[in-house]
C-alpha cells in the first residue's frame, strides 16, 4: 500500500529579498557560519552561477519519481526545489525533460541529493542545478509513495519548506527566512570591505595596516603562556 504525505506550498520569501540574497557568495557566509553547509558532494551540474529562492521540497523513493510530476505542476516561478532520495543515489530523478519543464515553471534552482542524468540538457535548459553524480538508471512512474513539503534533509542539512536555498560552485546553504535580513546586510557589507581592502592592496598597503595580524598573534600567544 502506497502512501503520499502532501502539504500546502510554504509561504515565499518576498522577491527583494531574494534579489539581495543572491548577491551573496555562499562563503562570505561561511566565514561567520558553522552550520547549514550541505555535504560537499553536492556539485553544480552548471558551473559559474548562482541561485537564490524559497525551498519546495520532495521526498522521493529509489526507483520511483511519481510524486515529482505532482509537484512540478504546482511550483512557483522563485521556488527552490529541493528533492531529497531518501538516501538513492543509483537512480537518476532528474534529467533533461525535467529541466526543461523547471524552466517553463521559472523555478529558481533545483538540488537532488542523489543522481541526475543527461547533464548537458540540464545545462542547456539553463536553471541552476545541483546533484551528486549523474547516471544512466533513471527512475520510474510506479506509484510508490513520498512526500512534499515537509521537512527533508539534503547533503546533511534539515530543510523546511520555506526556507532560503542559496547555492553556487562553492556549495549550498539553507537559511530560515526570518533571519535572512541581518545576514544579507552583513554579507553584503563584508564583501564591499573586501573590495575596498583589495584597492588598498593595489595601492601598496600591507595587510597588517587591514587588520593588526600581530597584536591578534601576540594576545594567542600569552593565551596559551598563561
């Protein structure tokens, strides 16, 4: 006996909001964040973009995507979607036809933490996509179950539907919508620094006149003499 656990779609994070998220390079957040990076084996089927949107997502059994097709004909143009194996990684889900269908729907990225297939379609569709590796065993329309919209977990990081899906070549983070605000304006504040520090080196300054390098060694130092 089959079984779908189907929810409504989450609330979207406001457009403004994402335009300014994806102005943010995922590791400017990583110099301030321990937590929220999926697994590294995650890579960009198109490299060189990024994608910023609100998390849609499907959990899916090994052979079976039939619950896929459901829910690509209720996504939202800006929805991130978010596709959890459930711990497949054999059976590709997601591949050139797919991808074409996600750019009719104007989806904003696309993460499978498992297979994908037909890679170079993917790219030429042209929406942002993130997977573990691409195979030739693709799944099948078997009716065997899942869920949509409820949480899911990706690469080793909790997803719940509605929050922020940024990613790009570097990797992928998930946020909760309502801290999204004070993280953007402190990435985005920290890489106009940067650039005003890079103009300075050009300029002939030293790091150490960015930041006292040697005062930050010396208080180390009597840290652990003391």
């Amino acid at each position: 006996m089959t079984s779908y656990s189907l929810n409504p779609l989450p609330p979207q994070i406001a457009p403004g909001q994402l335009d300014r998220l994806s102005q943010v390079e995922p590791a400017t957040l990583g110099h301030h964040l321990h937590a929220m990076f999926a697994d590294l084996a995650l890579r960009p089927v198109i490299e060189g973009r990024r994608a910023a949107g609100t998390a849609v997502t499907v959990q899916i059994p090994g052979p079976d995507s039939t619950l896929l097709y459901y829910a690509l004909d209720r996504v939202r143009p800006g929805d991130f979607l978010v596709i959890d194996r459930a711990g497949d990684k054999t059976h590709a889900c997601w591949g050139g036809f797919m991808a074409a269908v996600a750019r009719v729907r104007g989806l904003a990225g696309v993460v499978v933490d498992g297979a994908i297939t037909d890679p170079e379609a993917i790219r030429q569709a042209g929406v942002p996509t993130w997977g573990r590796a691409p195979s030739a065993c693709t799944t099948k329309l078997l009716g065997l179950g899942g869920a949509m919209n409820v949480p899911v977990s990706i690469g080793g990081v909790a997803v719940v539907p509605g929050d922020a899906v940024l990613a790009d070549d570097c990797g992928i983070v998930i946020l909760p919508a309502a801290s999204l605000d004070p993280l953007i304006d402190m990435a985005l504040a920290e890489q106009a620094e940067e650039s005003d520090w890079l103009e300075r080196i050009e300029a002939g300054a030293r790091l150490q006149d960015l930041v006292d390098i040697e005062a930050i060694m010396k208080l180390k130092a009597g840290a652990e003499h003391a």
